[in-house]
C-alpha cells in the first residue's frame, strides 16, 4: 500500500511541477515560416508552356500548369505540376509531368529540403538552394548514370526553368526549358 501511494504521489508530482516536454524545446516554426516566407514570389498559380529532349533527336513540346502554395501556417509549400504534350489539331496531349513536391526549411542545418515525387515513381529529397534571381537544386540520386540539376528564376509574374544532365559534373547539356505565366497569386 505504501508503495502503490509513493507512486501516485510521485507521478502526481511529475506531472504538477516538472515541465512538459514541448515547454523544454524551442519553436522552430518562426525561423520555418520566415524562411518558406522567402518563397513567397513563387507562390500562385502558373501556366505556360516549354520543351525537352530526351536523347540528342527526341525533342518534345509541352503545356504545363504549377500550383505552388504555402501550407501547415507557412512552414511548408506545396508544388503541385502537371504538363502534357502538344495537342495535335485540338486533342488533348498525353501528359507526360504529374510532380509533386514539398519544400521544407531545416532551422537546424539552416537548408531548404526539396522532397519530390513523379507519377514514374521516382522520388527524392535534395537541397533547395535559394538564388539572386530564384532557386536551384539538383537530383542526386545514386541510381542515375548522370547529374540533373534545375534552375528557377522568377521575374515578377514570370517563371523561367531550365534543367540541365552531365556525366562528368562539368560539361551540362540543357535537356528542358519552360516559361510560365502566374495567372492567380
């Protein structure tokens, strides 16, 4: 009995006068929320259209639309892209880009996370790194014979992407390029 009263006392005592475990850690979401809000010039909805080539003689147009939306309060943004081929005399293209995409900031490392997915079933987490003019980043997966890189620049309600492959990390190819239109903020 004495035993079975030291251990409500005790837990009753822990759980009165020791602090909770959120108390004792630091809030990392104001540092998360100023820097995702750094992206703020991307947020909206975007459309437009672009090209890329896969191999030197595969080259193939495309229309594309990006959803881009903070989330969770600001300590996210959500990418959402879906492009299709060039319709031919009014049909609709076969799409050929469903992505999605998270973005996150680690206060900790002081480095945006770029987590991305494919409707291939690719998917990885790389570092957004932020630019003059926009952001960059490239897929470092150990799986592909080559380096891709991306490069964003967004100029008012302009967003220009390029992405580029090497082999050697040296001498980049561009193998996609497209311009988009932000039609809603």
């Amino acid at each position: 009995m004495f035993r079975t009263a030291s251990v409500v006392l005790l837990t009753a005592f822990v759980t009165l006068v020791a602090p909770p475990a959120s108390a004792q850690r630091q809030d990392p979401t104001p540092a998360q929320r100023e820097a995702i809000q750094k992206l703020d010039n991307w947020f909206g909805e975007w459309e437009g259209s672009g090209w890329s080539q896969r191999g030197p003689q595969t080259r193939e147009e495309f229309a594309v639309r990006e959803s881009v939306q903070p989330k969770l309060g600001g300590v996210i943004v959500l990418i959402e892209g879906k492009g299709a081929a060039k319709a031919v005399e009014g049909g609709e293209g076969k799409v050929g880009h469903d992505a999605l995409a998270v973005v996150s900031f680690d206060p900790e490392s002081k480095t945006y996370r770029f987590h991305h997915y494919t409707m291939q079933g690719a998917s990885g987490e790389d570092e957004l790194v932020l630019t003059e003019k926009g952001m960059s980043w490239e897929l470092k997966s150990a799986n592909l014979p080559f380096r891709m890189r991306f490069l964003i620049e967004i100029d008012g309600d302009t967003w220009h992407e390029y992405g580029e492959t090497s082999r050697d990390g040296e001498r980049w190819t561009r193998n996609m390029e497209m311009t988009l239109k932000r039609i809603q903020h």
